[in-house]
C-alpha cells in the first residue's frame, strides 16, 4: 500500500494539472464511488493551426491541409462539449501562426477554463507575450530539445540564436512556463545542459518525453531517433536529480502506467470536430467519431471509446497501443 501511495505521489510530480486533476480523480471514482469511467474528460486538448513554420523530424506536421481555428469555430465546438475545466491549445501546426489565438484563449478563459499552449517559440516576441497575458493564458510550453544549434539539425528551419532572444523575453512574464524536450540519440547525454538552460533563462519546469514509434510514420522516420527505455529512464532520472539541485522541476512525461490517462481523462480533437483516441494516435484511420455528426455522449460513451478504455482496465491492449511510450506494453 505504502509503495503504492508513494508511486501515485511520483506521478503527480510528474503530471500537469489536468493529468494531476484526472489521477485524483480516476482513483475517487473508482475507490469511493465505485466505477471506472468518469462522467466527462478534465481536459480539452485542441488543434489550433495545421500550419508550421518549421519541419521537426519527428513530427506528422505538412500532411494536412492549411487551416487555423477560428473564434466562431472554436464557441461551436465548446457549445456542443459538457463544461471541461481545462484546455490545451496544440496541434501539429505551431499555435502562434493562428492570427487569432488571444481570441481563443480570451474565449476558454470566460468559461472559466485553465489554458495552457505549447509553441515552438518562434514568434515569441514581446508584443506577443503581451497578447497572451492580455488574454488570460495561464501556462507556456516552449519545445526545445537542446539548448544550442545544434537543435537546428532536428527542428529545421529554427534560428536557435533568435529564439534564445525570445526566451528571454519570458523573464517579467506572469506566465506560467516550462520547457518541453523530446529525447533522442540527439541529446539524451546533454539532458542537464537543457535543465540549466533553463535555470538560466528563469524557466522554473523542464519536462521530457521519449521518442514515439508506435504508429508507421514514426517507425519510418524515427526509428533512428529511440533510445531504448532503461537509457532513457536513467537520463532523465539523472536531470531530476540535477533539477533539485538548482531548484528546477524535471518531470518524465512517459513513465509508463497500467491505465492511459487518455481515453478517461482527455479529449483530442481536431479543427473540424473530429475527436482522437489520444495526441499519438493523431492521424490516419484512428478517429473516434465526429463531435458535429455524433454528439459528444455518443462519441464518449461509445463503442470506440468504451473499448478502448475496457482493453487498458483488463490488460488486454488493442493493437494501435502496443509499444506506445505512455503505457506498460
């Protein structure tokens, strides 16, 4: 029991406050009232842009048609969602090129939702930090993955020199912010560079996660990137440690868990309503349903979702899941 407590105490360590929410949540459920499912998802995780400023060789971005959300968009969709308390604005184009993200971020916030974007910190100017403040954001995760130009050979297109001018920028912001860092053959070695990168640039989180291979574009392109697990636990479990030695939090974003958090607790959706099992499984032929031709409850509490949650509950893992870096496979 004791080892147990103090596992699931680790893993809110690790978590974002939706993830941190869910957990509490999952366990309420299931301990005190008696079920596994939870009645709605705690957060809304978005797609905001299709477009991209730069090509990241680990990423899906270009596969899809130019399109951004729009204020009218984005009121449609959360008038046919139940209240979620949460909100993610992300995708696998770069948030800041939607001209109209404040308005997005000023519309979730009326609703009384936290918000969170991850960008690549490209268009992170001055004026820019100021819109989303000015809007209400609440957290800003900026993708980096090394600390020097040497990123530019994996996020191509970066000026590495002009982001770091961005970054500093962020110092005198009310934001909430962390860094966010894929890891690879690449940098897994020089993961306390990035930690006191950080440090230096006033950045109070930096959260790792493992390459993804489970889907056939990953396994085409990125297969040369994975570093198998025990390396890559025993990296970042290092950087935690060199974390608290300079007050900044390391987090491993993929420690593997029996349940995905995904199918319970989160909601993917794209520009169009159509809703994702999850942020991997987020092409191809792995929709779940439409949220305007469906509904939400009967895209939530159905079959798709239903057994998907089941093969996590009895161990039994669909296919699309075997090998994914979020669940023990």
């Amino acid at each position: 029991m004791i080892d147990r407590i103090l596992k699931n105490l680790r893993i809110l360590r690790n978590s974002t406050p939706p993830q941190a929410f869910a957990l509490l949540r999952f366990h309420f459920n299931k301990r005190v009232l008696g079920f596994d499912t939870p009645r709605y998802p705690v957060e809304l995780n978005i797609e905001v842009s299709t477009v991209c400023n730069l090509r990241c060789i680990y990423c899906e971005s270009g596969h899809k048609p130019p399109q951004f959300l729009t204020p009218e968009g984005f009121t449609k969709i959360l008038a046919a969602l139940p209240a979620i308390p949460c909100v993610e604005f992300v995708g696998l184009g770069e948030t800041l090129m939607n001209p109209q993200i404040d308005e997005l971020i000023g519309i979730a916030r009326k609703k009384g939702m936290y918000t969170s974007i991850t960008t690549n910190g490209t268009l992170l100017t001055k004026d820019m930090i100021s819109r989303l403040e000015s809007a209400g954001l609440n957290e800003l995760a900026v993708s980096l993955d090394l600390p020097s130009k040497e990123v530019e050979a994996i996020r191509c297109g970066l000026d590495f020199d002009q982001l770091d001018k961005n970054l500093d920028n962020l110092k005198h912001s009310r934001l909430r912010t962390l860094i966010k860092a894929v890891v690879s053959t690449d940098n897994v070695d020089k993961l306390n560079d990035l930690v006191d990168y950080a440090k230096a640039k006033g950045i109070p989180r930096v959260r790792f996660i493992e390459v993804y291979t489970a889907t056939e574009y990953n396994r085409t392109n990125c297969e040369m990137l994975f570093v198998p697990r025990d390396i890559t636990s025993r990296k970042i479990a290092a950087a935690i440690e060199h974390g608290k030695s300079i007050n900044v939090i390391v987090q491993n974003a993929t420690s593997p868990q029996k349940n995905c958090f995904w199918p319970f607790d989160l909601l993917r959706m794209h520009i169009d309503g159509e809703i994702m099992p999850c942020c991997k499984l987020d092409m191809g032929d792995y929709g779940m349903g439409n949220l305007f031709n469906e509904g939400f409850d009967g895209i939530w509490f159905g079959g798709k979702f239903e057994g998907l949650r089941k093969s996590f509950l009895t161990g039994d893992l669909q296919e699309k899941c075997h090998g994914c870096i979020y669940v023990n496979s």
